[in-house]
C-alpha cells in the first residue's frame, strides 16, 4: 500500500506537467542571438548617421486611434484593408498596433506644435511596426524599422537626401543596394494619371486576375505592382505616369535625379513604382539589395518618399515633408547571408577572473566588477569550480592573462596574475590587479 502513494502522486505531477507549453502568436518574433550582432551593427551605423545629418529621435506609441492609419494611409490599401491590427479597448476606443511610422511622426508634429520650431523638423526612429500580413521568409508580423521624416521643407534636395540617406546605411553595414525612385505628381495629375490607366485596363479586363479586376475598381494604381504574371506584357503598353504629371512635379524629380547624381546614390528609373500607401505625392522610392539571386533583390529593404498631403489630411496644415523606412529584419537577413561568421564571433576578452572555494570566488566577484568598471574587457566563470575548465574558458575567449583567487589569495590580500601564452605567474596586492593588468595593457 504504501509504495503505491509515491506512484500515485509521480502520475499526479505528470498529469500537472501536461499542460501544453507556450507557443509564440504566429508571425511575432523573439528575437534572439545571433541577430542581436547585426541589429546592434545597423542600429550603431543609423543612429550615427541620423545625428550627424541632425535628426532627432522619436519614439510614438505603439497602439494610436485607428482612424489615424485610415485617414493617412488610405482605406482602399492594403495596409488597412487587411493588414492592421485593430481592436477596441475596454474603454471601447478603436486602436491600431502601429504598422507604420510616417502617420504617427505626422500626429506628433501636429499635436506638439512643432509647427512653430524652426522647419524642417527632422525626426528619426527605430521601432517595432506590427502587420497582418501572411508570414513567410522577409515578411513577419512583427518587425523593426529605421526611419527618417524631414517635415516642413519642399524642396527637392530633401527627397534626393531621403534616398541617400536609406541607401548610405545599407552601404555602411555592407549590404549593397540600389535606389528604384519614380514621381506619382499631385494628387491632380494622377486622378487623370488614373482615368487612362483605367482607361486602358477596362480594354484588357479579360485577361486580370479576379485580384486585379477588383484593384481596377478600387486602386488601380496597385494594377501596376500586381504579382500575377501575365501582367508584365500588359504593364508594357500601359501609360506611364511620367507622361501625365505636371510640370512642377516634372521639375521637381528631374532636380531630385540631378541631386542624387551629385551624391553619388546608385539608382533605377522604375515607371511602375507606386507603393502601397496613398499618402505619397511626387516621389517615391524604394531601396533593393544588389544581387545576382533574383529572390534577394525582390523584397524591398526600405521605401519612401515626399507626403505633402498627409499632415492636411489628418488634421493639420498643409506641410510638406518627405521620409524613408528600412526594414531592419529584412537588411539582418540580408547580413546573414553575406557574413555568416559576424553574428557568431564573441568578443574576445583581455583577461580571465578565475577562482578557487568560496572565499575566491567572492573575492572573484569584486575584482572583475573593479576590472569592468576600469574599462578592462574581462569575463569570468563563478559557477565553474575545477581550475582546469576554467583555464581552458579562459583559452577559449582569448584571455591574455588569468587572475587566480583562492583561499589563500584571499587570506593573504593577493591574486595570481598568469600569462596565458608564456605560463609565468606572479602574486600581486589584491588592490593592485587593475593598475597592473592597465600597466600589462599598456606595454
Ligand atoms: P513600407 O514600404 O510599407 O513603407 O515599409 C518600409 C519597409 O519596411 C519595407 O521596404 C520593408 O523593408 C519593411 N517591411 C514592411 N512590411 C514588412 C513586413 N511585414 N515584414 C518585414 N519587413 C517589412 C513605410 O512603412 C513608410 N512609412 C515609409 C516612409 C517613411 N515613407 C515616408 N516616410
């Protein structure tokens, strides 16, 4: 009878232990090593540039009323058609998990005045942006972008600056790229831009795809970025915005092409580019990675372009402005495949706090903070006790000299300082161990 409880009770806990364990919601990340090695590369390399080029960081909220998104990206997008996360709150307010940045920058400019600072107002960010778009490989959920928004500046080297801007850091972290930039006009010259396109669709409604006849309908400019195959013949003969846009636009891109002649920034002409979000006027770009693999190169890593209409339409004065994301996920990808090596290297360390019994090892504990906080890349291993291991880890991460703790050590106020490569030691002055690993440093 008694044997039987234990057994009992072992079925008990496994039953408890049943429980199915935590799943991540499809398409959310966690985000682990090694893509902190490159996220931190990217983050240093767009920090640095967004502040030497003086923009200031922003950070907006990640939930904002949902109508911000309807009203700046457009109801008939994508974007919000399908892809927003939207909810109400217990206090029954519609809210949106940020899926993009330019919106909530534009109702930051509005609701902090920033209108009365001197223009344009530059603002940066790196934030986590959330879609409900179908996950598969450089498409997730929930993803990291990079952004610049200048507001308050029309003019065309502001556009050219965006461009390069997006491009310089992709090129700073390695990642060869190439601008695809096109004009879209005033929101005037591309209503008419919109009557021939739908115009000379109407004649090949036949041959769309259920999808694209319902674009017809409802956004035909999205007719021209359709993944359907057999629209690349029909695009051919399409008319091209560039033949519908007004002479300011007109001026305006071929001064935004000169500038980026001048910066140097690699670049396409690309007829077809319209992107997905209503807010842009004149241009409008999108940046690629450079590669002979034509699945690297049809993801976009970042996008952008000048949304002089935005502020107007969600409140605010008519303001112009201009900006571009870099999907961070996708440049990490893109790092990976390239530097396989980067993410995994451990930074090598200048020395090993090692340590023997309790009393060293409390004794390790302080030395290695001492180390730390004097700027000395140490690393040390308390949970290890054999001397052996511990002199094998310290080999491992690149030691040059070991600091051994033990009882006696620590009974004595010294430490053993041990030359890795040569084998020598010799005791110092427990209080001494930083200036002489400086002294040790130093020659
Ligand atoms: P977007 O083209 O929608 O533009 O996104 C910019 C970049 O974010 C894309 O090129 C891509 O690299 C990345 N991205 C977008 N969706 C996903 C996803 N589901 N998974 C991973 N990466 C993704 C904008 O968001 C505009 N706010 C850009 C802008 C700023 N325009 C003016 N200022």
């Amino acid at each position: 009878m008694t044997s039987k409880k234990p057994a009992k009770k072992a079925e008990a806990s496994a039953a408890k232990r049943k429980v199915a364990p935590p799943v991540l919601i499809r398409g959310m990340r966690d985000i682990l090593n090694p893509d902190w090695a490159y996220r931190d590369a990217i983050y240093d390399v767009a920090r640095g540039i967004a502040q030497d080029y003086e923009y200031e960081r922003i950070e907006t909220p990640v939930v904002e009323e949902t109508s911000l998104f309807v009203r700046a990206v457009g109801k008939a997008t994508d974007l919000v058609e399908k892809e927003m996360y939207s909810f109400e709150t217990a206090g029954g307010e519609k809210v949106t998990l940020r899926p993009e940045g330019t919106a909530p920058v534009g109702r930051a400019y509005i609701q902090h005045g920033m209108l009365n600072r001197p223009q344009p107002v530059r603002l940066w960010y790196w934030s986590q942006m959330y879609r409900h778009d179908r996950p598969q490989s450089g498409r997730y959920r929930q993803f990291t972008q990079f952004g610049c928004e200048s507001v308050g500046d029309k003019s065309p080297i502001v556009d050219a600056q965006q461009a390069f801007l997006a491009w310089k850091v992709l090129e700073s972290v390695g990642v060869p790229a190439i601008v695809h930039i096109n004009s879209i006009g005033t929101p005037e010259s591309r209503a008419n831009y919109k009557n021939a396109l739908v115009a000379y669709f109407r004649t090949k409604k036949h041959k769309l795809s259920e999808e694209d006849k319902k674009r017809l309908l409802k956004n035909p400019l999205r007719l021209l970025d359709s993944k359907d195959p057999a629209m690349d013949e029909l695009k051919q003969e399409a008319p091209q915005i560039v033949d519908w846009l007004d002479e300011e636009s007109k001026g305006h891109f071929m001064q935004v092409l000169e500038y980026l002649d001048e910066m140097g920034v690699p670049y396409q002409l690309d007829p077809y580019l319209v992107r997905g979000l209503d807010y842009y006027t004149k241009t409008v770009f999108e940046i690629f990675a450079v590669s002979e693999d034509p699945d690297v190169s049809k993801l976009a890593l970042g996008g952008g372009g000048r949304y002089d209409g935005l502020l107007e339409t969600i409140g605010g004065n008519p303001t112009p402005a201009c900006g571009f994301s870099l999907g961070i996920d996708r440049v990490v990808n893109r790092m990976k495949d390239m530097n396989p090596e980067f993410g995994s290297k451990s930074e090598p360390r200048d020395v090993f706090v090692a340590q023997l019994g309790d009393q060293g090892r409390k004794k390790a504990f302080v030395i290695f903070e001492e180390l730390r906080a004097a700027g000395i890349r140490a690393a040390c291993s308390l949970s290890k006790d054999a001397i052996k291991s511990q002199m094998e880890l310290a080999n491992k991460r690149g030691a040059k000299w070991a600091i051994i703790v033990g009882q006696k050590e620590v009974l004595d106020g010294t430490a053993i300082i041990r030359d890795m490569d040569a084998g020598t030691q010799e005791t110092v002055d427990s209080k001494k161990i930083v200036q002489e690993i400086q002294k040790k440093l130093k020659a």
